[in-house]
C-alpha cells in the first residue's frame, strides 16, 4: 500500500465507472433511437431524412463506444472525447434540424424550444459514470456547443429581435409579442442557461466525488474484512471470523456454559530436542490445520496453539446447544486421525482432556495486539484432565459434567475422581472404553 491508497481500489472504482459508462450508453442509445422513430413518425421518411441521417450518425458512435467500453477497449482519453463529441453532436441538431422541411418555422425558435433541455440530459447522465472530472468536463462541452449553435443561428439570421427593442415601451403587450417572436434570439436566456449548466455541473460532481468516496470507504472496509477473516479464518469458522471483522477484531466480555478441549502430544518435546526448527513447524503446521479441521466441523473455537499443545472450546463463542457430544466427536476423530495419518512424514499420538462448565471469555490486549481467550476453572480442568492421562495410562478424559452433559454416549470405564483445587468436592472422571 503505498501513499494510503490500496492497489484493490483503483480497481474496483474503474470497474464501477465502466458499469455506469455503459449505463449511461444504454439510456443514451435508447432515447437517440426514440429519437430517429419519432421524426420518421412525425415528419416521414421524405421530409424526415435530413434529421433522421444525423440522430442516426449519433446512434452509430454511441453503439461503437459502447462496444469498446463493454470490451474494456475503451481509455481515459476517449471518455471525454466523447463526451466533447456527443455535445457537438447535439449543437448540431438543435442548430439545423427544423421542425420543418419547409423552412416556416425560422431555427432560433427550433433552438430555444430543443436546445438547453438537450444538452441538461446529457449532463445529468453523465453522473453515472461516477467521475466528477467527467462530469465537469461535459459540462464546460455542453456550454461551448450551446454557444456555437446558438451563435451559427443567429450570425444566418437576417432579422434579429432582443430585448432591447422593448425600448421604453414596456407595456405587457410589448414584452408579449418580443417574447413569442419567432425571430426572438434571446441572448439574456442563453446567459442563464450556461449559468445553470455549470453550476448543475459543479453539484453534480460533488455528489459524484461524495458518492466515490464512499464506495472507496465501503471497499476498504470490504478488504479489511477480507484480511481479518483471513487471518481468523485458518484458526477458526467463518462466522466468528466475520464477527471479529465487523467488531473491529474485539468481542465484548461473555459468561458462557462450554466444553473446552484440550490436547498435547504425547513425547514431542523429546522430538523438538533432535529436529530443526523448520521440521518443528513442518509437523506442527500439518497436525494443526487437521486440529482446526477437526474442530471447525463440529462448530467449535480454537482458541490457542500453545507450543505443541492446542485449547478449544464449544459453544463460546459460537452458539452450540450440543457443546458437550461435538467436544467429545471432536477427540474422537483427532485420535482416530493420529492413528492412520502421518503429518509432514511423523506420526504422532496425542492426548485429550474435556472439561464442561462456564467459561469467560472475551478478547483481550493492548492495542496493537489482541487475542480471544478463555478464563475459569473448566479451563484450568480440562489441562488437568489432559495431564491426568499420562498418569492413568489413557488417551482421552473427561470430567462427569461433560459425560452427562453429552447423554453419556457409548460405553464409559471410570477412572475414580479427582481434586481440584477450589471446588468443594472432586471431580469424577471418566475415559471412553475405545480410547483407553
């Protein structure tokens, strides 16, 4: 990233530009075509062709750069151009098309009643293709081919009337009959209407550079969701991965009933001794992804890897009414992977302890620095169960809350109770018969 710009958000806006060119292109197209149909209507073919040929000469370079800009063919360059030319264009309607091939009906009074309107369409379509510089710029065309046409018009005109002819008759029959004259040129109105012209430019082009500012806002708040939940998104499900995301990476503080889990392998730091740091992580990288597969599936957290040894927990802070079983799958499927897969070419074995009871847990740090953790004595008992296994010669134990909690699922041996220090009375505790 360099300058505080994003090299995604050039990108995305040129995208967004291209999408509401074509837009525009097609609204444009569509009302040049209503245009040709409506003179073949009016006028008919023989007295209409003269008008006809020009719109259609408008709708053939509309249908050309709408083909470019589809076909990303189109440059910078060329939307102005366009812009510059479809004004001209315009100018040169509104300066020689008369209403009729007769020639009574003088073409100031074509211009006035056509012209401005012409030209404010075109500006107002412009601001789809959300670029303010393109806006302005079709604005500053829309003035000088307003001025053209009206000046090519008045310059062949042989009889002028303006408002100074009112002179100091300023009766309402004067100005009436200066007003509706065909020959009127009305300079003091093509004054106003560049004024307007340019000011609905300029408002326009804030509301654009407004509108831009926020999509630039929305994609850089799109891409660093995309960072978080890629970050968050190796170790733990999409949605909590996403809730960090819109939660600027902070959970607030929860009490939770959980099962959390807890597993070490058995005999690896005599193995870290021998091994290269790199074939450490080789080993760990693989059985972890598996870990976090393991986990994940059963709509679990990981919440730690700790040396060679990973937390998890169910139900915080995912919703999971069935926290105790999924804890209790989850150890099942570790252990039955460790027996039949090797991980970066080792084989392992591991051991489980399973803890259910309530849990706090919340994000926690400094500012630059923060990690989801777990706090309570159900995570301080699910590691004593972990250690206990070594002890009784087992590979997975659980406390008692956790197997009722879970209906007691399968044959279970007890393996006697245990003391924890700061609970009243023991812990009871007990080993899947498969596992031990």
């Amino acid at each position: 990233m360099q300058n505080g710009k994003s090299p995604g958000i050039n990108p995305a806006l040129a995208a967004t530009e291209r999408a509401g060119l074509r837009i525009v292109l097609a609204i444009r197209n569509a009302i040049v075509t209503f245009g040709i149909l409506f003179i073949g209507v009016t006028q008919g073919l023989q007295n209409g062709w003269f008008g006809m040929s020009v719109i259609s000469v408008f709708l053939g370079i509309g249908l050309v750069y709408r083909w470019l800009v589809v076909r990303q063919r189109d440059r910078q360059w060329m939307r102005y151009a366009f812009a510059s030319l479809d004004m001209a264009l315009l100018g040169l309607v509104a300066a020689v098309i008369p209403l009729s091939m007769h020639g009574e009906v003088p073409q100031i009074f074509v211009f006035r009643v056509y012209g401005a309107p012409l030209f404010f369409f075109l500006l107002a379509t412009s601001a789809l293709s959300l670029s303010p510089r393109l806006v302005m710029w079709t604005g500053a065309s829309a003035v000088v081919a307003l001025w053209t046409a009206w000046g090519w018009i008045v310059w062949q005109m042989e009889r002028r009337v303006t408002w100074a002819q009112i002179a100091d008759d300023r009766s309402a029959d004067t100005y009436i009959r200066i007003v509706l004259d065909p020959d009127h040129i009305q300079l003091a109105n093509r004054v106003t209407e560049t004024a307007l012209i340019l000011a609905a430019s300029l408002v326009t082009a804030v509301a654009v550079a407004r509108a831009r500012r926020l999509l630039h806002d929305q994609v850089l708040a799109e891409q660093a969701r995309g960072r978080v939940a890629e970050v968050f998104g190796r170790f733990v499900p999409e949605e909590v991965a996403e809730r960090l995301s819109d939660a600027d990476g902070t959970l607030p503080p929860a009490r939770h009933q959980a099962s959390v889990l807890f597993l070490d392998i058995q005999g690896f730091t005599h193995f870290a001794e021998q091994a290269s740091p790199n074939r450490i992580v080789e080993v760990l990288d693989a059985f972890f992804d598996r870990v976090s597969d393991a986990v994940t599936a059963e709509r679990g957290v990981v919440i730690s890897f700790i040396g060679d040894a990973a937390l998890a927990a169910f139900n915080a802070p995912l919703d999971n009414t069935e926290h105790a079983a999924a804890a209790m799958r989850t150890a099942r499927r570790l252990l039955d992977i460790v027996k039949t897969e090797v991980f970066a070419g080792e084989t392992l074995a591991i051991r489980v302890g399973i803890a259910t009871g309530p849990v706090a847990a919340a994000t926690v740090g400094g500012r630059g620095r923060r990690a989801y953790t777990l706090y309570g004595d159900t995570v301080n008992l699910a590691q004593r169960l972990e250690a206990k296994n070594k002890e009784l010669g087992t590979t997975l134990l659980v406390d008692g809350d956790t197997w009722d909690a879970a209906n007691r699922p399968g044959p279970v041996r007890a393996m006697g109770e245990m003391s924890v220090r700061g609970r009243e009375r023991p812990v009871q505790v007990f080993a899947p018969k498969h596992t031990v």
